[in-house]
C-alpha cells in the first residue's frame, strides 16, 4: 500500500528524507521544510539521494546549496508535498485520501508502485517490461527487499545516535512501510 506523510510542523533534514520515502505528502499550511545541514558544515548527501527523484535539480541545489528554510506552499509548488492544507483540515485531508487510496485495487496499487520505481531506475522500458512480465516483478521484489534492509540498517544506525523517544515508534513503521513495498 502507498505510503502517506502527514507533516505538521518542521520537515527538516532526515525528516525530509523520511518524507520523501513516502509515495504521497500532505502538509499543514504552517509546516517549514528545508535541509540547514550545509548552514553546520555538513551536507545532506543521505537525503539528497531520495530527494532528487521529487524536485528539479535546480531547486534541490537551492535547498542544499543555501540551508533556508521554505514554507508549506512553496514545497508544494516544487513538488515536496502533494497537498497543503489548513492545520485544522489536516486530518480530514489524510484520512479523506486514505479512502480515495483504499477504494483502488491492492493488486493494481502494488504493480503500479513497482512500475513507479522501476521506471526511476530502468526507465520507461524497464516500467513497460515490468507490467508484461510477472517474473521480472518478482525480481524487482527480491531487489526491493535487499534495498529495504539497507535502508532499515541505515535508519537505526542514524535513528540510533540519537536519543528521541520516538526512535523505535519511527523504525517500526519505516520497517512496516518498506516491507509493505
């Protein structure tokens, strides 16, 4: 199943790249996203990888290069989040795309992100390949699960550094999404 960030305060840093491992974002109008890493002498290469495959090259370089901070409505126009919305209409946003979400086929939905992906790396062929060819899904699955226990690896050693009190609430579902594919 897609997965959903529902951001409602500052999308910094690694929580942009949490951000962008979901398939869909929706943020309340006074949310701040940006990555200041550079502003500390260290520079968001993590987060770069997942965040290139969102925005255009040239307002990631901004978002790198600079350190700012932007606001709810400019992540959406550059293609951070897919909707922004009043703080008070935030859950009614989520939950009313979760039906939209729910209503669709999980087979369709499940091929199609696999279709998503594969498109990002092997192109339009490797997507048009992907739908014709079950055993070419299977594949991607086996590639997708070795990826994810790297990606989970990566997030408890960066997650593990650190003493929030969300840390095994954030690596349950980041293993539960990735796993979900």
């Amino acid at each position: 199943m897609p997965l959903i960030a529902r951001v409602n305060g500052a999308c910094v840093a690694g929580g942009m790249g949490l951000m962008a491992l979901c398939d869909l974002a929706v943020a309340a109008e006074h949310c701040k996203f940006g990555l200041p890493k550079a502003k500390v002498g260290v520079f968001p290469m993590q987060v770069l990888v997942y965040l290139r495959r969102m925005t255009a090259p040239r307002h990631l370089n901004e978002l790198c290069l600079c350190g700012d901070l932007v606001d709810a409505r400019r992540a959406g126009d550059i293609g951070l989040v897919s909707d922004v919305v009043p703080s008070a209409q935030l859950d009614g946003s989520v939950d009313a795309l979760v039906a939209r979400i729910s209503a669709c086929s999980p087979v369709a939905l499940r091929r199609g992100k696999a279709a998503i992906r594969c498109h990002g790396v092997d192109g339009i062929r490797g997507g048009l390949e992907l739908c014709r060819s079950p055993d070419r899904a299977r594949g991607s699955q086996r590639r997708r699960a070795r990826g994810a226990g790297r990606l989970h690896r990566e997030a408890q050693t960066a997650l593990g550094r650190r003493g929030f009190w969300w840390r095994n609430l954030a690596l349950t579902a980041f293993s539960a999404a990735l796993s979900a594919g």
